[in-house]
C-alpha cells in the first residue's frame, strides 16, 4: 500500500467556487486498489503553500498527484495564467519531499509536455486518471520505472466505468459556504466541432454516457450525505441530440428530487413538455453555448445552429420561470464591424436574460481555431500558446470591440461587460450564503427595479 497525496492547484473563483470533483474522482480509485489518499484542495485552504508543506511533512506521501484544472483564465482583456503558481507548488515540493512528483488533470492534458518540462514534475497523465495514475502509483512503489514521462489511458472508461464518487466532508462544507455548487457529470466526450473547443480533445468524440440510475444515485447521496442545495451538471452540454439527459431528468422527477440545479445547454430544438419536465426536476437556470450573435458568425465557429434557435430557446425556457445566461465573445472567425453590428441587434432583442460578452478566442493547439491560425500566418507551428494567445478577426480591431460593446451595453445590469465585471459582487452575495450563480440574482434585481420604476 502506498500513501499518495492529491493536489488540487485551481485558485480561480470565477464565475463561482467549483469543487474538484476530477480530483476527488481520481482518489476514489486510488482507495479502491487500496492505497491510503490524502486530498489538499489549495482554495480551500486559503492557497497557502505553507499549509500544503506541513501536509507533505506529516503526511510523508510516497507518490504526489498535482491536478491542473485551469492554464488561464481565457480573458483576453484581464489575462490570469496559472502555470507559475503550479510551477510554484512543485518547487516547494521538491524542497521537501523525495517523492515522485505527477501532473494531471484538464489544464494538464492540454499541454502535457511542455508543463513536465516547465514545472520540473516527474510524471504526467494526460486525460483520464482513475486507471493510469493508481497503475502508475504500483509501478513506482514497485520500482518499476515507466519508460514513458507522459502517460495516457488506452481504453477510455465506459459511462457505467465512471464511479459514484463521495466527496470530501470539509471541503464540500467550504463550497456551500463560499456559495459555490458542487459538480456533478453525467457523461464524457462531446461530438461537437466548436472551433475553440477542448472538450473533444480531452475526452473524446463521441459520448460516453453514465447510467442515469448511477446519476441520480449520486445526486440523491449528495443531498442526503452533504447537505446540497443546489448543484451543476458539469458535462460541455447536457442536452445530447439522442435525448439521454431526459432519462436522467425523468429519473430525478420519478425520485422525487427537486433540489435547483444549474448546466451548460446547446441552443435547438425543444418541446415545451420536455422544458416543463426539467423544471420539475430542479432546473433553476441555463448557461447557454451561444457564443456568437450572429449566424456569419455562428457558421465561423463551427456551431451547429442558428441565432433563431438562440431566441427561441431563450424564450421557452426562460417563459418557464427558468434563468437564462448567453456567453458570447466578439471578434472571431468571420467577425466584420457589420456583423458585431447586427449582433448587438440580436442581443437586444433577447427578453429575460443575461448576457455576458468578451472579445477574442482563446487559441489550444489541437482545435479548429488553431489550425485556422496557423493557415491566415498569426499564429506558427512552432508556437507552444501556452502563454495565452487570442485570436482575432483580421476585420475588427480589439478597441473598435470594447467601443462597441459598451455603448450597445450602456447601464443595462443584465449585460455584462467585461465579463469579470461582476466579480465582486458576486462575492459579496455568496459570502452571504448565496448559491450559484449571480446573474439569476440580477435578473431578479432588474424585474424588481422594473416594477419600481413603474
């Protein structure tokens, strides 16, 4: 049996505190092979290295596990890279440790090689860990070398394979209380091509659905072992074309659990019984994938519908009492001053939401978008992007954006630009025990202000 400590190194709090359920899904198979797993979420231990080495030390853990969830913070207008802090944790480590030091996790995945190179680790997983990394704990505890400095899973896990993971008491108690909502995943992969996508790189193209009696098992445990009173569906969509995250749905209503839940949906095609279905299961608001305003804009990022789906979707569900979000960003493949013109049109006209805005996309090698910016020349092939690198259409510039967004935006509370504009306030609501997301909060705000004014 070895000792293993798991790092999670994520400090970012926006848009809201995200427990690190891909840490805590890893350490569940690492128990489960037998080995004894300490957990050390930096955010909630206030982001002190210095509780991090009196762990090491008392701990004395045979294998280090470090999990990067974020390389950046996509903002092209405030940009945050994480790299140095992880750089930072492994270092310390070293002063004090002997242990073989791995690196995994979705920030990881994206730049495998030149993070072990960059932060002097001795391992990385690239993908999945709940198979490779305990394979790769034996193997060091056995002094088997692996031949291989980056490692990967062969077979990906199937959705029954996903275990139904607990979670760390403590620190689901720090989420709750700093107004964060834990994650839940009913499903890897995504067969979407978005051209700034990762998703499929990371977990594959086709999806890999958990069964919807598993979901609901960990749902029905999260509330009754933890005390959730509001949790995120974390897949890149719930909403697959197959029409599986309705059984889910369904199993939740048959259950009984109404507890309000949040997830990222794809604008299309809905029924009304189908939104009045994921009411009744708890469906407090969406984050719609909209990403563009416009259909020349919509087509240059690969998405696979209309700005007339947007409005529709927006409309039926927030009819059923449902919060909406659009998350746009001006300024990619296809973008002209006319249209982020007649985006700003379209924005307009969308009733009972909120919209956040940003400019420029955020380039990852392996995606559309990167090999759109290597053939127009803005971006080489030798470039390694880990430091962050936007991409913008040839037609706009950066400021003509930022001019255009903010006088189309005004005062509007409901539209917010930047998007970290917010930040603040929303931690001054979730020190007040608020959960979730805040926007649903303004829109509550802007009715209220509505009715007062008249």
């Amino acid at each position: 049996m070895a000792k293993v400590l798991m790092v999670s190194s994520n400090i970012t709090v926006e848009p809201y505190p995200v427990y690190p359920l891909g840490m805590a899904m890893v350490a569940h198979d690492v128990r489960r092979r037998g080995h004894e797993t300490l957990e050390f979420d930096f955010l909630a231990e206030g982001e002190s290295i210095e509780r991090l080495m009196d762990a090491v030390k008392a701990f004395a853990p045979d294998v280090i596990g470090i999990s990067m969830r974020n390389i950046d913070n996509c903002n092209s207008g405030n940009t945050i890279s994480y790299t140095q802090f992880c750089t930072t944790i492994v270092k310390a480590i070293r002063a004090s440790s002997p242990s073989p030091i791995v690196l995994g996790g979705p920030g990881y995945s994206l730049f495998p090689d030149i993070l072990l190179e960059r932060t002097g680790a001795d391992y990385g997983i690239a993908g999945e860990g709940e198979v490779v990394f305990p394979d790769l704990i034996e193997d060091l505890v056995a002094g088997r070398v692996p031949r291989e400095k980056v490692l990967s899973i062969n077979v990906p896990l199937r959705g029954n394979e996903v275990a139904i993971t607990e979670r760390n008491a403590g620190y689901m108690a720090f989420y709750l209380k700093s107004g964060g909502m834990i994650n839940v995943q009913t499903k890897r992969g995504c067969p979407f091509k978005c051209a700034y996508c990762t998703y499929p790189n990371l977990e594959g193209k086709s999806y890999r659905y958990r069964p919807a009696t598993d979901v609901a098992d960990e749902i029905q445990m999260l509330i009754e072992k933890y005390n959730v009173d509001y949790y995120f569906i974390a897949d890149s969509v719930y909403n697959d074309p197959g029409g599986k995250y309705l059984e889910i749905t369904e199993e939740l209503v048959r259950r009984g659990i109404a507890v309000p839940w949040m997830a990222y949906f794809k604008p299309g095609k809905f029924n009304e019984g189908d939104v009045q279905l994921l009411k009744r299961s708890g469906l407090k608001a969406v984050e719609w994938g909209t990403d563009c305003a416009s259909n020349p804009t919509l087509k240059g990022m690969d998405k696979s519908f209309s700005w007339a789906d947007v409005e529709e979707s927006n409309k039926l569900f927030s009819s059923a009492g449902i919060y909406c979000a659009h998350f746009i960003v001006f300024g990619g493949p296809g973008e002209t001053p006319e249209t982020v013109q007649e985006g700003l049109a379209n924005i307009a006209r969308l009733e009972n939401c909120v919209v956040f805005a940003a400019t420029g996309v955020r380039v990852i090698p392996g995606t559309p978008i990167y090999l759109r910016a290597v053939k127009e020349g803005v971006v080489s092939p030798t470039d390694d992007l880990l430091e962050p690198f936007f991409y913008f259409s040839a037609n706009v510039t950066a400021e003509y954006l930022d001019q255009a967004i903010a006088q189309s935006f005004g005062r509007r509370i409901d539209r917010i630009y930047p998007m970290d504009r917010e930040s603040e306030r929303a931690k001054s609501f979730h020190k007040m025990g608020y959960r979730g997301p805040v926007w649903d909060l303004l829109l509550g705000q802007r009715s209220s202000y509505s009715r007062k004014r008249a």
